[in-house]
C-alpha cells in the first residue's frame, strides 16, 4: 500500500489517526494494512487464529467494555483493538449502521511496529487516553442524563462518524446500544423530531439541524432562532398620518 515515492496511499489518509502519525511511522505500518468490508453486526477481532486491529474509514463500531450498553463509539478517528482494551476487560464490538470499510494489521505487527518507533508508540497510548476519556463521559452520561440527553449525545457521536446526514438505525439498534426501554427511545425521538433536530422514517434518522441536535447532548440551552424578517404591511393596512 505504498506509493512510488515512499509515501502511504492517499486512501490511508480516510482514517484520522494515520493520517496524523509521522511519515515514518506510517511507512512502518503501511505494508501491512488491508482494506476489509465489514457488514453490520457482531464483530470478532480474531482472524485466523490471529487477533487483529482495526482502523476504520467508512465503518462505525460501537463497543460495550464489561456490560450491555455500549460505551464508546469507534469510527474513522481511531482504533479498534490493541492498546485500547485491557486483556482482563470482556468486550463486545458491533458494527453499527450499514456496515462500512476498515484498515486491517495482525496486533503482533502492530505491536512489533511500537517497539521499533518510541512516538508511533505514544501516538497510540495518546489516542488510547482520549478514547478512555470518552468511555468515561459516557458511563456519567448513563448515571445522570435523561433519555432524551443520552440518545441526542449518541446520535452526535453517530454523526460524527459518517458522510451525510442519514443514519441508518432502528430504534431497536438504539434500545440495546443505549440499554433503554424500546419505548423511551421512541419518547426521546419524538421530544427531538418536535425540536426539529432530526426526521425519523422506517429505519433510518435523519439530522435536520446538528446545532439542536448538540445543544441537547450537552445538556444547553437551544440555538435563538435566526431574527424574523420585519413585515411590511400592505398599503391598505397602513396607518393614515
């Protein structure tokens, strides 16, 4: 996967994380990467006997560390794999939406890569900082949002991850992410449609406005709508001087 001047494939660039390592650390990694499509659904990390690491580009992953709600969201900003989880941590990936493409490397060159490259390395537990902050907002999320809240911040997280403005996800998909009744987060759809933060059609979420949808994942106040037009009266309506 390398160009004839050295430099990754301008594909590898789909995925943040690559794009922002040092060229040589890319070029360690880069010839051991192949592009996988993943389909919707459970996610296993063992291929062949070998576990792996994933880096995603189109695809969406979502990830329940030692429960059943998912808590944290894997997309084309980061890694699915070795180093973000602790071996003593049960893990549970889905892919989420329509499925999409990803990166894949054997954790063991991936591995042998960080021992070789003391900044891939810390580029690596870097992200795994960040990613573990996430999960961390999130567990709070749980513990003190309502459902409303809780759904709009997903939803965010969704968005975020993709080309577009259409998600396709059932409510059902959304009950057992979020580990919410069906019907709360129907409830919590309905409150956000009112809003007009999204439109929900068979199986797929649409967001109307991200700035609404936003301002009700961080618990603020709503936009102020955009100032009316002043009316000009019709002549006939007109106050006589």
């Amino acid at each position: 996967m390398l160009g004839r001047n050295g430099e990754p494939w301008q594909a590898l660039r789909a995925n943040h994380l690559l794009a922002g390592l040092a060229p040589q650390d890319a070029l360690l990694i880069a010839p051991h990467l192949r592009r996988r499509t993943l389909p919707p659904g459970p996610l296993d990390l063992v291929e062949d006997g070998r576990a792996r690491v994933l880096f995603p580009e189109s695809a969406v992953i979502g990830a329940a560390i030692g429960g059943k709600a998912e808590t944290a969201l894997i997309g084309r900003e980061g890694l699915a794999g070795w180093p973000l989880f602790g071996a003593e941590q049960p893990v549970r990936l889905t892919v989420r939406l329509s499925g999409g493409s990803v990166l894949s490397i054997s954790a063991a060159r991936l591995e042998a890569a960080t021992l070789a490259s003391p900044s891939l390395f810390a580029s690596l537990i870097a992200h795994s900082q960040r990613f573990l902050a996430q999960t961390g907002a999130l567990l709070a999320s749980g513990l003190r949002d309502s459902a409303a809240q809780r759904l709009a911040r997903w939803l965010v997280m969704l968005h975020d991850r993709i080309d577009g403005d259409t998600l396709a996800i059932t409510h059902q998909e959304l009950s057992e992410m979020l580990c919410l009744r069906r019907s709360s987060v129907t409830e919590a759809l309905h409150l956000l449609e009112g809003e007009r933060a999204l439109r929900c059609t068979r199986g797929r979420i649409t967001v109307r406005d991200a700035a609404v949808l936003r301002a009700w994942a961080a618990g603020e106040p709503l936009p102020a709508p955009p100032p009316m037009a002043p009316v000009r009266l019709p002549l006939m309506f007109a106050t006589r001087q």
